[in-house]
C-alpha cells in the first residue's frame, strides 16, 4: 500500500501495511492541529515482523562482508538521490523541528551506511599470537541475531541510522520502534530500505508495551535505546533480565565552561547554538554555564544580544526557535525556570511563553544568571531553552562545579589557552568533550555517555561491536598428542624430592 499520514500503518516486508489497532491523531506542537494518524502494532503484528526479519536474517548473515557493504553503500545512494522534503516536513509538523534542521538531519545519515558498511569489511576478527606451537588461535565476529531500536523524537531519523546501519553491517536484521511524536516521518524514511532482502528492516509503532514486548522476546538479541533516564532505566532493566546487550543513550545536563581566556565573541555565538538548538531539545545540549568571574557580565551581555536576534515561529517558517515537542515538555521548563527565580536566580532573557505565539507548546529561548547548586535546574535534564549560568572565581572551581553531577554526556569550554584545553580535555567527566566547537560528532568516534548518561557506545568501532560477538577459534592443523593431556605421566605426581603426594 502507499503511504498515507492518515492510514495507520508499519513497515514490514519491505513495504507498509495497515495496523489493525485503534487510531490516535499526530498532532503539531506548533499549531494543536492534527498532521495525521498513527496506531500501536498490536502482539500478532509483533510477531509477524519478528518471524519475518529472522528468517530474513539467517539469509542476511550468511552473506560475505562485501555483498552486504555494496547492500548498505545502495541504502546510502537511495538516501542521497531520494527527495526528502516530505519526510523533513513531516517531522517538522510532528515535532517542530526547524525545517533546515529536519532536513539536514535526513541528508547526514548516508555517511553512516557508508562507514559501518566499510569497517565490517575490514574488521571481520583478530589472528593471536599463539600459545602453543603449531597451533592456529584467532577470533572472529559474528551477528547476534535481530536488534531492537528504541527511537526518541529529537534526532528520529539519524539516532536510527546510526545503529541500525552498525547492526545490518554486523551482519543483522533490525526491529525500529519509533517514537509516538515521530513517527510518521520515521515511517517514510523507511522507504530506504525496500531494497534489502524482505523483512530485514521492520519498523513498529508503539508505545512502552510494543518497547517491552520486543525486548522480552526470544526471537530478539541486542537492544539500542535513546531518551529519558527514568525510561533507560526500564530498558536497561529489561534488556539485563534477558541477558541482552544493550547501548543506552539517557540524556545529560552538559556543562560548559567559558574561562577568562575566552573568545567571547566566539563563545557568545556558540553558546547561542548549544544552549537553543531545536529549543534546547538535544541530548547534548549545553544547559549548565560556568563562567569565570573576570569576564562574566561581558559574556553574559554578548550572549544575551546574539539570543536575541533568534526568530521565534513554526518549524516551516523562518525561524530558529520551534515548539517543545509537548505540553508537559513545556510545563518542566517553566517549573525549572520559576524553581531557579524563586531561588534568586535572575532571569536576563526570556523566562516566558512569547506572547505572539498563544498558540502552541512554545517557550522563549531563556538566560539565567546567578544559578546555585541548590536550583533544581542543575541537578535536573531540563531539555528546554534555558541556560543557567553560574558565575565562579577560577578554571578549577568550573571544572569541579562541571563534574558535580550525576549526568556525563558532553562536556564544552571555550578558552584560547592551550593547557586549559588539554587540562579540560582529561579532567571533565564526559564520554566527549568539545573545545571551541560544540555539539559535533563524528561517525569514526565513538559516541555516548558517563554516569547516568548511558552505557555503552554507538559510531565508531565500539558501536560495530554492540552488534556483534565473539568467538574464540584454536585451530591445530596438525594434530598431535600434546604433552599435558591426560592421562597425566606418573612422575607429576610427585615433587622435587621425589615424595608421593597421593
């Protein structure tokens, strides 16, 4: 069947078919207006999908390293030459992302096929230095199996690929559950994958029941999930109570650090993109400012110009800042920023809902100054337009200040001295940290977090090796009777004086 927004339905043996459960409306965080329809794959569509990927599957594995890399270089070349503005503007209207960030989410996903396709290739396993002569020891790697993907709303289309494309490269197939708030625009971005064999790539609608559900099933093996922490935590739960690998991305509260070494004008305008970007709705957003007291009020006043010339709208307008992605996502910023007020904090800009925007789950892009420990907003994920900034005497105390928390995603700073870099760089506590340039990635490195900010790594080698295991293999092509096979020779029984020891 075609693709129809208002047609329930998922992704199954390389085209759509429609959910047989009830409706519920997509509706845009923008407008309250209704974009389409979406349904929860009930338990005899879960089983249809997973029976379909396994014996797809036992196919897929079976094939050499470089038939299934040219497969994912074609899912990578259906990428880049598909038109992408309906998928892009299905997200928009979904969630509010800005239009140019929906769209180039979608054209940076190619990049990750294309780099797990050539690193399986090259990697299949290791050759040992021997431990016995004439004898043959070495690892290889091999698929786990079916993995399932837990998808947030924020990066829907790119978090998927990342792992999904780990996962196929491994040798694969993938069960997708997408996000409610997105998942129409995950739905035709499946269209990508109609030309791998059938039922590799399912993808499955649903809310934490269709979550549990294929994550409890002997038919799945490994588990990739990004999103809150309270919901990590059930995964990770569940995924250990079956002995599954998982990767869990949940979230951080990232500090960064601007030192009397700064760049301000530099700092000013980053700290802009890491504090705002998609309202402040990414994992590594910079929520949490340590800014050293010699040039405090300075950043603060460029900062607060450059939020200023940011445009406030829908996500098809033209304009940086859209909706939260809900009502309650909006009512934790206003609680978190009316928490840090009452407790002194000094609102320098925004702190409100705009008020040319009555409609709409909108919040203005917002600076706090004077931010304590003892504020709600440093210890939480605000994942909103806010930055709070506290002010602090020195590097040292910023670094501490940075590290005092139980999330340990990212990490920024901005500064031009080179030991305050190198310094920063080994002691803040992050799977990754950015001088000068923050939020970027890189599909040859990995990525993921410290703390309660998740377990394991996707890019990279370490996120290959999510999706795969090992198998030690001792190969004697030779053989012959070794020395300490039993039974054992009458004289080991005995020690240096010649002694019985029976």
């Amino acid at each position: 069947m075609p693709f129809d927004l208002n047609q329930p339905c998922h992704f199954l043996q390389g085209g759509y078919m429609p959910l047989s459960g009830p409706p519920r409306p997509v509706i845009d965080p923008a407008t309250l207006a209704t974009v389409g329809q979406i349904a929860d794959s009930t338990g005899a569509e879960i089983d249809q999908a997973l029976a379909a990927a396994t014996a797809a599957q036992r196919h897929w594995a079976r094939l050499d390293a470089k038939t299934r890399a040219t497969a994912l270089h074609r899912v990578a070349a259906r990428i880049e030459a598909t038109d992408m503005r309906f998928c892009a503007e299905t997200m928009s209207r979904e969630m509010g992302k800005p239009y140019p960030e929906a769209i180039g989410e979608v054209a940076n996903c190619a990049g990750a096929f294309r780099y797990f396709a050539e690193m399986a290739r090259d990697d299949g396993g290791k050759v040992a230095g021997t431990t016995q002569a004439g004898s043959f020891q070495f690892a290889r790697y091999e698929p786990l199996g079916l993995s399932v993907h837990i998808m947030p709303f924020n990066f829907p289309i790119l978090l998927m690929c990342w792992t999904v494309a780990a996962s196929l490269a491994a040798g694969n197939g993938c069960i997708i559950k997408p996000a409610p708030a997105t998942t129409l625009s995950t739905l035709i971005f499946m269209e990508v994958f109609a030309d791998l064999p059938r039922g590799l790539v399912a993808c499955l609608p649903g809310g934490a029941d269709c979550a549990q559900a294929l994550i409890k099933s002997p038919r799945t093996h490994a588990v990739a999930f990004t999103g809150s922490i309270a919901a990590a935590r059930h995964v990770a739960m569940a995924a250990a109570g079956e002995m599954k690998p998982a990767v869990i991305e949940a979230g951080g509260s990232d500090p960064m650090i601007i030192t009397r070494h700064a760049p301000l004008d530099v700092a000013a305008a980053g700290a802009v993109t890491a504090a705002f970007h998609m309202s402040g709705q990414v994992c590594t957003s910079a929520e949490r400012f340590f800014v050293e007291d010699a040039i405090h009020d300075d950043f603060v006043a460029r900062f607060a110009r450059e939020t200023a010339r940011l445009r406030i709208g829908h996500g098809l307008s033209r304009a940086e800042i859209g909706p939260l992605v809900s009502e309650a996502a909006r009512d934790k910023v206003i609680r978190l920023v009316e928490d840090a007020r009452a407790k002194g904090a000094t609102v320098i800009t925004g702190g409100r809902i705009p008020p040319d925007q009555p409609v709409g789950w909108f919040y203005e892009p917002t600076i706090l100054t004077g931010c304590t420990p003892d504020m709600d907003i440093l210890r939480e994920e605000c994942f909103g337009p806010v930055a709070a900034i506290c002010r602090v005497p020195d590097f040292d105390t910023a670094i501490t200040m940075a590290n005092a928390s139980d999330f340990g995603l990212g990490a920024s700073i901005f500064t031009t001295a080179l030991d305050e870099a190198m310094d920063a760089a080994e002691r803040l506590e992050a799977g990754m940290v950015w001088v000068n340039n923050p939020l970027i990635d890189n599909d040859a490195l990995p990525f993921g977090g410290w703390k309660k900010s998740g377990i394991g790594r996707e890019l990279s080698r370490l996120g290959l090796d999510t999706f795969r295991r090992s198998k030690m293999v001792v190969i004697d092509h030779k053989p012959t009777i070794q020395g300490w096979w039993y039974p054992y020779p009458d004289d080991w029984f005995h020690d240096s004086v010649g002694r019985s020891h029976v």
